[in-house]
C-alpha cells in the first residue's frame, strides 16, 4: 500500500483525504478527511482576482492539513485547484502560497480533468453493482462549476460548465453586497435560465440522454440528500450511496428558495458555509434531473478527492 494525500481546492471549499491506496486490490483506506469553507471564490466572478480576505482564509487551512499530512507520514502528496483558482487573474499568489505551506504545487486543472477525477472516485466502487445500471452521469455540483461525465468503465464524455452555487449566488442574488433572502422570483427565474443554458452546451458534446444512473457528487447534493433522509446531524455513512427521488429534491430545492437565512441556518445538517449558496446548488441539481429525466440521484460521499488520491497512488 501507499499513504498518499490529497487535496481538493474549490470555488467554495478546500478538502483533505489521507489514505492508503492499494491499486491492485482497488482498496482505498481512509484515515482522515476533513473539509474547510473557504470560499477562495469569494467575488471571482465580478473581479477577476482572488480576494486578499479569501486567500487567507484557505492558507490557514493548508496550514492546518499540513500538520496533518505530516502526522500522517504522507509518502506522496497532490493539490489539484479548481474553478475559482482558474479563473482569477492573481493565481500565481495562491500557488506560492500553497507551495510556501505545503511544499508542494497546486495543479491548477481543466475542467475536463476535473471530470476525469470526478467520475473515478464517485464510480470505482460501484462496479459489479446489478442495481445500477450503465452508463453512468456523474454530476460534480462546485461552486464555480459543474462537471458532468458519462462512462461506463471508463468516461467516454464530459464537459464542465460555469455553473455552480457561489457562481449563481453572486451573480443573481447579491444587490449591494447582500445575499436576497429570500430571492424573489424573477431572480430564480434567472438562475434556471442560466442552468438551462449551460445544459444546451453539455448537451453539445455528452450524450446525457444514454445515461441509466445518475450519481450526484459534492456539498449541495449531499446537502439535500442529508435533509431528504430526515437526519438530525450530518451522517456520511447514512447519505453515501443513498438514493433521493427527483420529487423529494423538488420539494426541498422549493422550500429552501422560499426560506430566510435564518430558517436555512436552523436546518441540524446545514453546513454554515452553505447557508446562503444552497438554494442555487439544490436549483442546479433539480434542473439536471428534469433535463435527464432522472427518477432518483445516487448520492455519492466519494469524489474527485478519491479520484486525485487514486491518481497519486
């Protein structure tokens, strides 16, 4: 085996995964993972640059996973960056930064590798599964972007698009600084169009339509999930590859548009940082079903960290 460590760096959150991997079993021992809301995001897509506030919010968790890397005796490590650190004008601070702490440096990805690590974590263990039919859809929901990958085996097409939670947060919801809350109408209305939209290029390039299963991956997947399953504090074994009909998120999608920030706050399993992006998650999940026809969503708990962990093993 092989003690590796990888780190997931987003628009919304950085992540950590410490795991002995074993490639000829295909076994992937988890001793740590933890999660951060950051948000590196923070105002990306109005300036173009990654705010000073923002940057140190995620260097004190690298330094933080640092510790625990080195606790650990990591024998190999990997920091993959994704949409927001893509985006931004002023990357080459985040990566010093990153490299100062970490020693070592960020891979700022494509989209379309994204995807690739996206479908390889969430899919490896599915494998052999006669309930779930083939191909799969992989749906990434980020903060800055979605990624969708078909596959079977292996991915045959994906594409990533920049639609994610912060993203249609900020561009739709925040007048002035402030988050509406709750939105009104015509700001869902934009939302949807813009979701919509950015499904018209998905569909450009990956066959939703061949898909059987879809498998939902990330905050606000898991997020709803948690919520659809009734738990009273956030349960990764009980929402791992637990299965939510596309009627039980329209009715959560629907009921967090219509909440206040307070009563989103008050939900047991809502994560403080999610509280003012996950009406816009939840909103991208419901319209992929709709576009697909989706019945169901299998929630998936493994993710690109276990895809990159897998990568570095």
């Amino acid at each position: 085996m092989t003690r590796v460590a990888a780190v997931d760096c987003g628009t919304n959150s950085i992540r950590l995964l410490v795991a002995d991997a074993d490639p000829a079993t295909g076994e992937l021992k988890e001793l740590d993972r933890r999660m951060t809301i950051v948000r590196l995001g923070q105002g990306v897509d109005r300036t173009g640059r990654l705010a000073p506030e923002a940057l140190e919010r995620t260097f004190a968790a690298c330094r933080e996973y640092a510790d625990v890397i080195r606790s650990l005796s990591a024998e190999r490590i990997r920091f993959v960056a994704t949409s927001a650190s893509r985006d931004a004008e002023n990357r080459d601070e985040f990566v010093r930064g990153v490299l100062d702490i970490l020693g070592v440096e960020p891979e700022v990805i494509t989209g379309d590798q994204e995807a690739e690590f996206s479908f390889t974590g969430a899919t490896k263990e599915l494998t052999g599964r006669a309930d779930l039919a083939k191909p799969y859809l992989v749906v990434d929901i980020g903060g800055g972007s979605t990624e969708f990958v078909v596959g079977d085996d292996h991915v045959r097409a994906a594409r990533s698009v920049d639609v994610g939670c912060v993203r249609m947060t900020e561009r739709h919801l925040v007048q002035d600084g402030v988050v509406s809350d709750p939105p009104t109408a015509g700001q869902v209305a934009a939302i949807r169009a813009d979701i919509r939209a950015a499904l018209d290029l998905v569909e450009e390039t990956v066959p939703l339509g061949e898909a059987r299963t879809l498998v939902g991956l990330a905050g606000s997947v898991t997020t709803v999930a948690a919520i659809a399953l009734g738990l009273s504090a956030y349960d990764s074994a009980a929402i791992h590859h637990s299965r939510i009909s596309v009627e039980q998120v329209s009715e959560i999608t629907g009921a967090l548009l219509a909440s206040t920030h307070d009563e989103r706050a008050a939900i047991p399993v809502m994560h403080p940082g999610r509280v003012d992006v996950i009406g816009a998650g939840a909103l991208v999940l419901l319209e992929i079903m709709r576009r697909t026809g989706a019945e169901e969503v299998v929630v998936s708990e493994h993710d690109i960290l276990d895809g990159i962990a897998w990568s570095v093993a």
